[in-house]
C-alpha cells in the first residue's frame, strides 16, 4: 500500500514588524514554490502558513522521511521567502537558515523539522500544531496528556483499542541519545525525565501491540532541533512544531486539543529568555505583541485524503478556549509583574541574552571575601 509523508518544516526568514509576524508576501512566494512542485509532481499537497514570525511549509508526498529533495525544496523556499524578505527590508532576513548552503538534509541547518511516513487510514485526521516563542520541550507536557494522562483521555480508560497505551521516544538533546519508554508501565521514569524540557524532549509517540495502527508508525512526531547547538552558541530557542493523527484507536481530536486549555508555563517569551503560559490562539491572533508574547500555539486541522490535505480548521478559534486564552493573560500580568526576576527570567544557563558575566567582570574588583 503506499505510503504517505508528511512534512511540517518551519523557519523565521523575516519578521514584520521586529519578531511579530511574517509578511503575506513571503507566504505568497513560499505558496509559489511549492505549487511548481507540486506541478511537478515533487508533492502531493502543501499548505503554507505561519504562526508568529515563523514561515510554516506543510507538505505530503510520496518520498519518506528524510527525503534529500523535499528538505532541498523547503530549503529553497526559505532562501526565496528570504529574498523577498530582503527586499521588503524586513526584520531578520533568513535568521534561521544557519549554513550557506543546503547539504542533503535540512536538519541542523537551523529550521524545525516534523515528519511521519504513514499508512492513510480509511479517514485519518491529523492536526498540525505550531509554536511562537518557545522551545521544542513546550510539547512535552500537552503531548504526553494526550496518549498518556487518563485524567485528559478518556479514551485511555474506556476504549479497548488504545487500553494499553502507547510509547514513547524520548531524545536526550544534549547527548544526542535517545530511548523508548512504554506508558502506564514506565510512567513515573519517562516523567522524571520529561519534565526536565530543557533537555529531555518528546520525539515521537507510537502503539503499542495490540493497538490499532502498525507499531512502527508515528502517530505524533515533533520538532526537536536546538539552534544553539547548530550554531555553536545560543541563538534563541526554537519555536517547535508538531503532527499528531487522532481518533479511530487514537486520541480523539478533543483529547488532542483538550491540554491546550491549561496555558501551561513555556521557556521563551521575551528575548527567549523568560517562563511564561502558552497561549491556544487563532491563526489570525497569532502575532505576539505585549512583551513579544505571550508564547502562541495554533492548531491546524485536516482530513487527508490520497495525501491532499482537506483543510485547515483554525481549531483554537473556538469560544471552547476563550477561558484559557484569558487565563493566560492573567497569568502573564502575573510573571510580568516579577520583572527580571527569576522564576519570570529564566536561570542563567538557559538565557538567551544575558549581561550576567560582563556585570560580573567589572565587579571582581570591588567583590571582597564574606564573612
Ligand atoms: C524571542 C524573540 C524576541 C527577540 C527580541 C529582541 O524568541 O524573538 O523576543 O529576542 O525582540 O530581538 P533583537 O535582539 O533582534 O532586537
Ligand atoms: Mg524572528
Ligand atoms: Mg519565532
């Protein structure tokens, strides 16, 4: 049966205006590119979109994961998006394109990779979410209440065919090491790490056997590349994106969407450098404006069928999550009110911007042994 890639890739090549928002130009010469190749039989499908300052490619095809030729065509549409950046003189023109020039595969170059080759289910619905202003670990915590928190799936308790659970591959980013868990049975090990974000990250989910979908493909994938590590120093975090299949064996969409209701505390905000809530928004209230947040999550909801994408639905722009959205306004009058402080800042080796050891060289002189 063949097979269906998915490909989510994302990259801030300009923003308009400072970190806020990409440009409809660059959406358009991104939509342009990826129609000549869908012309030309490269892709199946494409939708380009964005969320903040970060160009969105969200294509299907027939190739796989990995594939040289569609990482090059993503490549190549963020070089054209940055042209046109250039010439609108916009703010950080091809910012995250990392490397002169593409090598064979776009991963480490510096945009944000989500990827799964897939069986297409008689209907298989899949959302594309997208993050502004945070890190890859922001997924950690919505993604294991999805295929692993009863109290957020209901499914988990009452339908037979996801009782037993699902894995989970869990990558070190530091290390580059990477390890399986299966939930419930591991559950309180994969938290202990999990909830170190900054480090432990969630990859991809899987069934488990006797699930309803084959074991060795994803039913969630995300983005896990570190800028910083690519660059050799800290260039910001990473706004992250992810692919998750729902219903049918699998959490449905509700139980996908339900953790986004929490406005959970992120790493990133201002100068990547602060905690704060994430906020479910709408695609058309996905500019991060009060303190350049705060973080912003949208979801992108499709139907697939024969690798088109039959979509999107704008799924946060709902009433459903009016409340969180409000709560996390208050929640960021809250952190905001702490100003540099720590918890709102984040600890020293975390920042992306930081004064800490200029301060501290000017004042070793005057820094006397206490008592
Ligand atoms: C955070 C972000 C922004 C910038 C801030 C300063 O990820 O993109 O908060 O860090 O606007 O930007 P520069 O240093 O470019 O003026
Ligand atoms: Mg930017
Ligand atoms: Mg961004």
């Amino acid at each position: 049966m063949t097979k269906t890639t998915i490909s989510l890739i994302k990259a801030d090549v300009g923003g308009y205006p400072g970190h806020c928002s990409v440009h409809p130009e660059l959406i358009k010469a991104a939509e342009e590119k990826l129609e000549e190749a869908r012309r030309a039989g490269c892709l199946v499908d494409y939708r380009v979109m964005s969320c903040g300052d970060d160009l969105e490619l969200l294509m299907s095809h027939r190739t796989g994961c990995d594939c040289g030729d569609i990482h090059g065509l993503a490549w190549e549409t963020f070089e054209r998006a940055t042209e046109v950046a250039e010439a609108l003189k916009l703010y950080g023109c091809g910012q995250d394109l990392l490397a002169d020039a593409f090598s064979g595969n776009i991963k480490g170059l510096g945009p944000g990779v989500a990827e799964m080759e897939i069986t297409e289910r008689t209907a298989e619905p899949i959302v594309a979410f997208m993050m502004d202003k945070t890190e890859p670990g922001a997924f950690n915590l919505p993604i294991f209440k999805m295929f692993a928190d009863p109290f957020n799936t209901a499914g988990l308790v009452i339908d037979p065919s996801f009782h037993q659970g699902f894995s989970f591959e869990i990558w070190d980013v530091l290390e580059h090491k990477k390890v399986l868990m299966n939930c419930p049975e591991e559950m309180y090990d994969m938290l202990a790490l999990i909830g170190a974000k900054s480090r432990y990250v969630i990859k991809r989910v899987y069934c488990r056997p006797g699930g309803k979908l084959p074991e060795d493909e994803p039913v969630a994938a995300i983005s896990t590349e570190k800028l910083y590590q690519t660059a050799g120093r800290y260039v910001g975090k990473d706004d992250p994106v992810a692919l998750v299949r729902a219903q049918s064996g699998l959490p449905a969409l509700g139980e996908v969407l339900e953790p986004f209701a929490l406005g959970h505390l992120v790493s990133g905000w201002m100068r990547g450098s602060h905690n704060g809530p994430i906020m479910p928004c709408s695609f058309d209230t996905a500019h991060p404006t009060r303190f350049d947040g705060p973080p912003r999550v949208i979801a992108a909801g499709f139907q697939l069928a024969d690798g088109r994408f039959i979509g999107p639905v704008d799924l946060f722009n709902d009433v459903a999550f009016d409340r969180a959205r409000h709560r996390c306004l208050q929640i960021a009058d809250y952190m905001r009110a702490h100003g540099p402080f720590e918890p709102h800042r984040l600890a020293e080796e975390e920042m992306e911007y930081t004064t800490l050891p200029d301060v501290i060289r000017c004042l070793r002189e005057r820094f006397v042994d206490a008592e």
